[in-house]
C-alpha cells in the first residue's frame, strides 16, 4: 500500500463539524481534538473506540469513513435516537392489511 495511503495527513472524504464552528479535516485534525478533551470524556468508551480507527485507519492504511464514523458517533453519544413514524411519509403509502384468507384443512377420517 503506498505510503500516501496511510498517513495521519489523509482528509476525511467530508470534514467533520465540531463544536464552535471547527471542522476537523485530517486524521491528524480528529486525533489532536481527542487528545486535547478533558481526561474523563477522552477517557470515555466512543472516544477510545474512535481512537482506535483513528489509528488503524492512519497507520494501516484503509477508508476514512471508519474513523470518521467512529468520531461522529463519539461526537454524538449523549443524542438518544427517537423513532418519529410521522416524520416521512413513505413512497408506497399506508400498507394495506391482508385481507381474510379462509384455510380449510382437509380432515383425514382414521379407520382404526
């Protein structure tokens, strides 16, 4: 793999937005913003995971989207995720229910 391919230098394929209007651009972007966190949140689980791809990504070479989800949802682990069913409609509309198939089982006399 060339060199160029594993390097803390690689740009994310779009910059991540963090927290008053920064964006983190390169690897090397995403690793100095981890480090500098305060110590309880950068020892937090998402942020050691994201560490981790960082890594993997920058000196193994391999897509920046792994590290880059891997920020994003260190970023984003105190959201809670909430179903809206009204929020889009869907392209096929309300699904029809079944209508009532009767079954009939043949019944089988048993001469015994």
């Amino acid at each position: 793999m060339p060199k160029s391919e594993r390097s803390w230098k690689r740009p994310f394929d779009e910059p991540i937005p963090v927290p008053r209007g920064r964006q983190l651009v390169t690897l090397e972007d995403a690793g100095r913003y981890i480090i500098k966190l305060p110590k309880a949140e950068h020892e937090a689980a998402e942020w050691q995971a994201a560490m981790r791809a960082l890594i993997l990504v920058a000196t193994r070479g391999g897509p920046t989207m792994f590290a880059r989800i891997g920020v994003m949802r260190a970023l984003n682990r105190h959201v809670k995720r909430v179903f809206d069913p009204d929020r889009k409609e869907t392209h096929w509309g309300k699904r029809k229910l079944a209508r009532s198939v009767t079954i009939t089982f043949a019944c089988r006399s048993s001469k015994r």
